[in-house]
C-alpha cells in the first residue's frame, strides 16, 4: 500500500487522516485492489476513522475489485484478533445510506 490516507485509515490514525483531508488527499482514493480508505476503517474497526470519512463525505457505497463495499467489511471486522460484526460501525454506515456490496450474496 503506497497511499498515505489508506495507511492512516488501517492504522487507525485519525491526526494523520485529518491533516491528510485537510491537505487535499482524496477521500476515495483506492489501491490496485479497490480498497478505499473506509475499506480499510471498516475492516479494522476503526470507529472515529470511520465517523471522520462519513463526515468528510466519504462514498460509502464505492466497491472494490471483488464486488464488496465498505459495509461489508464492517460486517466482518476485527477485534481481538478474530473477525466479528462490529454493530457500531454497522449502524452508523446504514444510517448514512450504506448498503451491503458482493457479500450480501455469500452467507458469512
């Protein structure tokens, strides 16, 4: 990964995400795979990272090269170590419009 948002995204840096908004970095900017910075916040369970996007005007239903979008992630995120739905994160998406991309066609 060589994209500085995607990064602070995974992290969960939210400083480093904001001063990078701030500064012009595309919100919705993908890697090779498709992955999008929410992608990326999803997945981790990064709450306040996800919020920021949201905020920001992130496009909650962008998918990657598979067909998944950024709820989809969500609903498979992780915590502790193992890859559980994070309601949270959940509910926020789906209040904000998200909707399931690829994985609402596979039983998880």
């Amino acid at each position: 990964m060589e994209l500085p948002l995607l990064e602070a995204a995974e992290d969960g840096d939210l400083e480093k995400l904001q001063f990078l908004i701030s500064n012009g970095e595309d919100i919705n900017s993908a890697d090779d795979e498709g992955y999008t910075a929410l992608m990326y916040a999803c997945n981790e369970g990064h709450y306040p990272i996800v919020e920021c996007l949201i905020e920001q005007g992130a496009d909650l239903n962008l998918t990657d090269a598979a067909g998944w979008a950024a709820l989809d992630f969500a609903t498979l995120s992780l915590e502790e170590g193992r890859k559980i739905p994070n309601q949270d994160i959940i509910d926020l998406m789906v209040q904000h419009g998200a909707v399931m991309g690829a994985s609402a066609d596979y039983p998880v």
